[in-house]
C-alpha cells in the first residue's frame, strides 16, 4: 500500500530532522523540504489519473472542458498554496505563510471568474423579463 510507504518516508524523516534540528537546522529544514516534494512527485501519476478520469466524465456530459481545465487549475493552486503554507511555517514564518496564502485566494478567484460570470448567465436567461 503506498500509504505505508508514504507515511513511512514521512515518520522517518520527522524523526531525522527532529534529531538534526539540535545540530544543523538548516539541513533539518531542507529535509523536510526535500521529503515534502518527493512525496508529491510520488502522487502525480495518481493526480494525472484523476484529471484524466474528469476528463472523461466531462466529455460524456457535454460539459465544457475549459471549465473542467479551469477548475482543475484552481484545484492545483489550491494544493500548491496550502503545500507552500506549510512550508513558509514550518520554517517559522507566519508572516510569509500569509501572504502565500492571500496570493492563492486571489489567483483562485481570478480564475474563477469565467466560471462565475457563466452561471450568472445562466441564471439570468432563467428569469423572465
């Protein structure tokens, strides 16, 4: 089971760095940073497997895949922020993390806006005039 293996890879570099962080805590914290990012690279082929699947959904639907794209592009900032959030405080800057955090929220609602302003269409071609 890869969640074995995954939690495995995480339990043992927690230990390690806590260990390292009494010696060299710049090393303990590009561990992490290492161990962080290998994990994900461990999911993509799992990650590509669901944006193929919703895809295909998509398709069987008659859905529009440029909103499919953008909500998968929004799914991907989100992860990708949240994995530099953790990042940012985990090397202890709160202030840093925030501001990650910010940028993310903006960048999901700027791409969001296509898909908005299609269900505010939507919705006023339902209302009679």
């Amino acid at each position: 089971m890869e969640i074995l293996q995954i939690v495995g890879i995480g339990l043992t570099a927690t230990f390690l760095a806590l260990i390292l962080k009494e010696q060299k805590p710049a090393f303990a914290f590009l561990l992490v940073v290492f161990v962080g990012v290998s994990i994900f690279l461990m999911l993509i082929g799992k990650i590509n497997e669901i944006i193929t699947m919703l895809q295909r959904l998509a398709v069987n639907a008659h859905l529009d895949l440029v909103y499919v794209k953008t909500i998968l592009k929004i799914i991907g900032v989100a992860y990708i922020a949240e994995f530099g959030v953790q990042i940012a405080r985990d090397a202890g800057q709160g202030a840093l993390a925030s501001k990650i955090e910010l940028a993310g929220k903006i960048l999901i609602l700027v791409m969001a806006i296509p898909i908005i302003t299609a269900i505010i269409k939507a919705v006023l071609g339902l209302i009679p005039q």
